[in-house]
C-alpha cells in the first residue's frame, strides 16, 4: 500500500512539475489547501456526500445579470419534410456519433438548398467498421472524423 501510494505521490508530483514549466502560464498548479490535508476517509465522504450533493457545500449562488432571448422551437420535419430522414440502422457498428452527424448533415445541406435533394452520405466513408471475434474497431468514427467529410 506505501508503495502505491509514493508511486502515486510520485506520479503527481512530476505532472506538477511539468505543469510549473509550461511558458506563459498564467496560473499556478497546485493542490489546492482545502484538499491538502484530507486523509482518504474525508476525501470519501467529501467525494460521495459533497460532490453528488451540491447543497452540502453552501457555496453563493449568483442570477445571471445578462438577459437572453428564447427562440421558438422549429421542427424542420414540418417545414421541410423532405429534407429530414430518421437514422439509418448502424448495425453492429456502435459508432452513433458518425451516424447521427452524418444524418444531420444530410438534414443541414438540404435545408439550406446546399445539395438539390436531401442526399444520404454515406457513414462508411467516415468509419472503417471491422467484425472480428465479436469486436468493433471504427477508425476516423469521431465528430473530427465527420468533419473533416465537411471540408
């Protein structure tokens, strides 16, 4: 136990470090004094009563000063019917980033008569699924991935 927690102490202390040498910091990394000097069983009961019940803490609450207008809701399966498609089955592929995005997308270049029809692009040109002993592997499956499709 007094191992892992020197590697532990250790590990901590060598991120801090890297983080004091980082140039044009305008911050200083640190623990903060509050938490200093908590031992493990006041960081339980700070973690599992505190964390997951923000009313314990007491802290100020503030109302926001800056007015803001609410717009009403447009349903685009009402104004433009044709151009909004429900998601298409991913099958085994657990990727429903891609799907979503590359629906919305379709939506997007329909609505704003960026294509003539709403076209379905194709997610398996972002995503390269693999079935292999029951195991997935998407590559390029992330919203940067459906992006970069956009560029």
């Amino acid at each position: 136990m007094f191992a892992i927690l020197c590697l532990q102490h250790n590990t901590l202390n060598s991120h801090l470090e890297i983080l004091k040498n980082i140039p044009g910091l305008t911050w200083t990394p640190g623990i903060s004094k509050y938490m200093q000097d908590k031992n493990q069983t006041e960081l339980d009961y700070l973690f599992t009563q505190k964390v997951f019940n923000p009313q314990k803490l007491n802290l100020p609450t503030y109302k926001t000063q800056t007015p803001f207008t609410e717009f009403d809701p447009i349903d685009w399966s009402e104004l433009k019917p044709e151009c909004v498609n429900v998601f298409r089955d991913m099958g085994y592929c657990q990727i429903s980033e891609t799907f979503a995005l590359i629906s919305l997308m379709s939506d997007q270049r329909c609505i704003e008569k960026r294509d003539p029809v709403r076209i379905s692009y194709s997610e398996q040109y972002v995503i390269n699924c693999n079935i292999y002993q029951n195991t997935v592997i998407a590559l390029g499956s992330r919203p940067k991935g459906v992006l970069k499709l956009l560029e």
